[in-house]
C-alpha cells in the first residue's frame, strides 16, 4: 500500500536524524521525497524539513535553507521550517532574512516562541548598530532646540564653563580651547568640542573646577557613546580633581542609574547633595532613584519613603520641573493615574516649552485610559513646542506599532533617527524603525492581520 510505504521512510527519517550517521537520514528523507505523491504536500513539506534537519547537523547551512525553503513552499506556515531557516539564515550572514522569518514564527505563535524571540530581537540590534555605523558617519548634523540645551546645561550646579565664558570673552586669548569647547556644546556638536576638552584636561595648571567640569562633559560624551568603563574612569579623576564638586557625583549617579547600579547611584545623588543642598534636580533625582531601589529589593516601607520624599521634593523646590514629572512616573508605576496626570501638568506649567513631559502625560493616557487617540494628541503637541524631539516621534511610532500601523511607525521612527544625537540612539531607533518594517513585509507576505499589542 502506497501509504504504508511512504509512512516507513518518514519513521526512519525522524529515527535517523538522532543517529551519528547524518547522511543516512538525508537519503532516507530523499527516498521517502521521491515515492510521495505531489498533492500530498503537507508529508513532503515534512520530509523536506527533516532533511533540512540532518543538513543543520553537518552545518551544511545553504542546504538546510534549500530544504527548508522547498518545504516552505509547499506549507508557508510551517514554523519549524520557518525557524530553521532563520537560524541557517543567520549563520550565513543574511541577517535581514534571518529577521524576517523568526518575525514571521514570534507573529504565527503570537509572541510565544521564547527562541525565537529571543534570535529577532539579537537580529534587531545587529541590524541596528549596523545601520547606524554607516548612517552616523553620513549624517547632516541638526542643532538641538534649546530647551535640550538649557536641560542639559542645568544638570550642572556649578559649571565652570558656562559661568566663565562671558569674562573669557573679554580675553584676547584663549590657548585651553575652552572658548571653542562652549560653543561646540551650546551648538549640541559635543564630538568636535573634544579635542578642545582633551587639551584642557591636560592643562594640569589651568583652574580645577574647569578641568573637573571638562571631565564631566568628557565622561557624558563617554556615556553616550556606550563607553561605561571610560566613563567611569573619567568620573574618578575628577574626583581627584575637585572631590567637593557636587556636580562630578551627580553625573556619575545619572550613569550609574543607566547602569541599573541603583544602590550607587544612591550613594552618588547622597554625596551630592551632602555637598550642595539647594541643587534642586539632583536631589530630585536622589528621592527618585531611593524609589527605584526599593522597588529593586521589593521594600514597601521604603518605597513608601521614597514616595513621601518625591512629594516633600516637589514643596521644597516648587519650581524644579523634574521634581514634579519624577514624582508623576513613580505616582504612574503605582497606578495612581490622576495624581500623576496632576503632576505632569504642574511639571508643563513650569516648564512649558520642555516637550518631555507632555510626550510622558500621553504616555499616561495609555497606562490610564488606554486611549491611543488622546495620547497621540498630547505627544502631537510636544513637536508644535519642538520639531526636533525625537522622544516624541520614536513614542509615536511605538503607539504605531501597537496599533498596527507599521507603515506609519516606519515614518515616525525615520524621523526619529535623523534627529539622533548619538550613535547608540540612532542604533536603538533603526532596530525600532527595522522591526516594523519586517512586521509589514511578514504581514503582508502571509496575509496576516498586523498583531495589535496592549497598551501598556
């Protein structure tokens, strides 16, 4: 009987694939291929897979994707030949490809397939740091608006520089580079301000609160690079530097945070304040990272405290914005909504042209009343502030995503990156800006409604 025979060699195939003899299954899968009947694809796409299997052993990896690609075409659902031709996909160097079929397996086993999760999103960042590496190179570089300027310029209690520049000015020199230094900052060009920043830290004899606050500003370029380990090195000679320098604390804290090192940057934001009391945004971000932390070691007092103390903040220093939007996403993590939209809005109300906190209060929307439409709305209105803010439009591409526009979050995100100040953003951007756009080539390949995800 026809069926009987064909049934044996698909057995031995599957029994032989665990044997150390590899090429016997090959031939046995290919004798059970050539006696199938044709119209019975759903056994041949299988005897087509299990080759591939065999094949993937003797990391004969353009065979295994020949295999799979055969059994694809037979049944183009097939998620364990879907997943390993991506994983042959990957090993020949065809990332894109590899992308699109573990999407296509995390899409048809509606984001349950862990591995494959777990291949898309390392798929993801490749593509990205790729990508931007190029892109980075090539890019026009766009000035910063100025509240980013006066943002980050304020995340300096004593700077050093900018208190300097008018009385350096009135100088018919400037042999440190420092003039060149500030210009280069306040134009948001922090690459072409270090040379500049390299000589006045060398400058032993040049004043220690210029030379610690070059360093800071080096360890924050160092920071954004992804450079933790120079960064932190940089931080420490400062610290040998200026060791009262409230600001030197507060910087490292901020990376240590980035670092998910929450208990340093506790004692940093600590010292930091020990060391200037009235530096509102330090000790904002002190009571907020106290918070983190105790949600890290899971203590209801301390968080309790934590959030008593982000309250006594924003009294304290009434007209500090990050106190009030700090305050708002601690309320937000606990699911008090409608004290937190409040804080939000008081947060605008100080700072109104500062686009971050409506993007953050749409945010909200969606935690809260999971309104994509008024969410969108708000976040619309921090580009009316600011075009240039990139927050805005890399969220609006992820409430794209999640609704399952792609072709719309693919423009929100490419707005995005051209707006990218660092490498490492643009990198996190093109892998968003790559995933919506395999998402939309698997969909429509496979004429699969786009997964509309939760709103947070």
């Amino acid at each position: 009987h026809l069926q009987k025979k064909l049934n044996l060699p698909r057995a031995k195939a599957i029994n032989f694939s665990r044997l150390d003899n590899l090429k016997r299954p090959s031939g046995t899968t290919l004798e059970a291929i050539d006696i199938a009947p044709q119209e019975n694809k759903q056994d041949l796409s299988t005897f087509y897979q299990n080759r591939a299997a065999a094949q993937e052993q003797l990391k004969n990896f353009q065979e295994v994707i020949e295999d799979c690609s055969k059994a694809l075409e037979l049944n183009s659902k097939y998620v364990k030949a879907l997943f390993r031709r991506a994983k042959a996909f990957e090993m020949v160097q065809e990332k894109m490809k590899c992308l699109e079929d573990t999407t296509a397996v995390c899409i048809l086993e509606g984001f349950g397939h862990q591995a494959g999760m777990f291949l898309a999103d390392k798929m993801l960042k490749e593509l990205g740091k790729e990508k931007a590496s190029q892109a980075y190179k090539e890019r026009q570089p766009t000035l910063p608006s100025g509240q980013f300027i006066r943002s980050y310029f304020s995340s300096f209690s004593n700077d050093g520089i900018t208190s300097n520049t008018e009385s350096y000015m009135e100088g018919e020199d400037d042999d440190s580079g420092f003039l060149k230094a500030v210009k280069a900052f306040q134009n948001g060009q922090a690459v072409e301000a270090k040379p500049d920043l390299d000589k006045l830290i060398a400058m032993e004899d040049s004043d220690k609160k210029l030379r610690a606050n070059a360093l800071i500003k080096r360890g924050s370029m160092y920071m954004q690079e992804g450079n933790a380990l120079d960064a932190m090195d940089v931080f420490a000679s400062a610290v040998r530097i200026d060791p009262d320098n409230a600001d030197i604390y507060h910087h490292r804290g901020q990376l240590n945070l980035l670092l998910e090192k929450v208990d340093d940057a506790v004692k940093d934001f600590e010292k930091c304040q020990s060391l200037n009391a009235e530096f509102g945004l330090a000790y904002a971000q002190y009571c907020y990272a106290r918070y983190r932390l105790a949600i890290l070691q899971q203590s209801p007092m301390q968080m309790q405290e934590a959030l008593k103390q982000l309250e006594e903040c924003t009294v304290k220093f009434s007209t500090c914005a990050e106190g009030f939007a700090l305050h708002a996403q601690a309320l937000n993590d606990q699911g008090q909504f409608a004290r937190a939209d409040e804080n939000f809005q008081k947060a605008i109300d100080i700072e109104p042209d500062n686009p971050t906190a409506h993007v953050h209060r749409g945010l909200l929307q969606l935690a809260w009343k999971k309104e994509p439409e008024a969410a969108v709305k708000l976040i619309k209105k921090a580009l009316e502030i600011d075009e240039r803010c990139d927050f805005a439009y890399e969220t609006l591409g992820t409430i794209e995503v999640q609704r399952g526009n792609l072709s719309a979050a693919q423009g929100y995100f490419d707005k995005a990156i051209k707006l990218a100040r660092t490498e490492i953003e643009m990198a996190h951007l093109y892998s968003l800006s790559i995933a919506a756009e395999a998402q939309d080539k698997v969909t429509k390949k496979y004429a699969i409604t786009p997964p509309k995800q939760p709103f947070m």
